[in-house]
C-alpha cells in the first residue's frame, strides 16, 4: 500500500470541505456597504492597538479579583472599577451568568491565581434579562439556536421568581411591580441565582468561601449614574 505523505492531508481534506463549506453558506451575501463597515471596524482595532502598544505599561503579578459580568458593552468592569489592566479576572457573557467553562474559569482564576475576592456584577436594563421576560410572558414553540436556549434557560428561574413574589404581593395588596421596577427586581434576582449557582456547582469555590478564603458578592452597575450598589 503506498504511503500517504501528511503533507498532502491537509490540501485534500481543505479540498474536499471548502465546496461543502461554501455551499453551507449560501443565501444572500451581505451589501458591499457591509464589507466597508467590517474594514473599518478592523481599522479601527488596529489603530487602537497600535495607540495602546505605544503606551501600554508592563503588569506584573496576579489579579486581585475575579468578576462574573454581562457582555453588555456599556458595563466595561475595569472601567466600572477604575482598576488597570492586570487588577481583574474578568468572565463576561450575556445575562452574568455562568456555565460549565465560566466556572472553571472562576475555579482557576481562585485555586491558581489567588483570587479572594469574586464580584458577580449585573446592571440596570440588561437587555438578556428584558428578553428573558417576553420569553416567560410569551414562550415561543421552537427555538431556532439551542445556544440562545440555554442562555434564556439560565435566567428563567429568576423570571420565575420574581414573577411568583409579585403575584402573591398583588393578591395581597393589589399591586405589584411593573415595568422598569419589575426588570430591576429580576436582574438582582438574577445576580443572586448566578451567586447560588456558583456555590451549588462548584465544590471548589463553595468550600474555599466556607473557608472565608473566597468572598462572593453581588452588585448592580446603574448604567445612568455609574454607580454601583451593593446587594446586601
Ligand atoms: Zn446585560
């Protein structure tokens, strides 16, 4: 049988994916007006990192503390925390929650870099917890990404309870939350569920908390003022 030399795998196999790959991608492509944004968006990145390289200035030692924030791109945490690059083990996606790979993230960030303190940070008008909502208030039959499912999933149970508790405070006092008021009532709900699920899901960070070797705290940044508050 005669030898295959690796060399060639890689062409092969690129040659026989790339059609498949690009027929994938049919559908309309995007306008060129498109393409010029991307360029310049590209531009820009690069621009910026040359500025930053000119000035950036060396950082030495581990972070001081590790936060679990949103994606949203007006909660910058080093920002929020006036803290340099260096000083924070950041872990952000959609609706400050974690999974899996977030918590090992947090497990390695305490075991290996020394981390004392975790932040779990949420923010007023978060719009993965607005979404959250219509999702609860109006479920839809199918879901066309089973990733967005289970972001939603992660924050339903904080819907769900807010929900409930307003439910019986209108039947007691025939009012309840609305609105904005009821969006901030489930984005603490929902620092507070990522906090309980950090503790339940990970043995790691729950025994170095009960050791008082790890604190966790929430808080909410009010993308209005830039405060941050504290959840006692
Ligand atoms: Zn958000």
């Amino acid at each position: 049988m005669p030898r295959i030399n690796p060399k060639w795998i890689f062409p092969v196999v690129l040659l026989f994916v790339t059609p498949l790959g690009a027929r994938e991608r049919t559908g309309v492509l995007a306008p060129p007006e498109v393409k010029k944004a991307q360029d310049q968006i590209l531009a820009r990145l690069k621009a910026g990192n040359k500025h930053y390289a000119q000035h950036m200035t060396r950082h030495r030692g581990n972070p001081l503390v590790m936060v679990v924030s949103c994606a949203d791109a007006h909660v910058p945490p080093e920002a929020v925390f006036n803290m340099q690059p260096g000083e924070l083990f950041t872990n952000r996606a959609f609706g400050n929650i974690v999974d899996k790979v977030i918590l090992g993230s947090l497990e390695y960030g305490a075991e290996h870099l020394g981390c004392k303190v975790l932040v779990v940070m949420g923010h007023t008008g978060c719009t993965a917890v607005r979404d959250a909502i219509s999702e609860y208030d109006h479920p839809r039959t199918e879901w066309r990404s089973l990733n967005l499912q289970a972001l939603d999933q992660k924050i339903e149970p904080a819907v769900a309870e807010v929900e409930d508790t307003q439910n019986k405070v209108k039947a007691q006092t025939g009012s309840s939350l609305t609105g904005d008021a009821f969006v901030e009532a489930v984005v603490k709900a929902n620092i507070l569920s990522t906090m309980r699920a950090i503790r339940e899901q990970s043995p790691i960070l729950w025994n170095l908390e009960q050791q008082d070797l790890l604190r966790i705290v929430g808080c909410v940044y009010h993308k209005d003022t830039g405060k941050v508050e504290w959840i006692k």
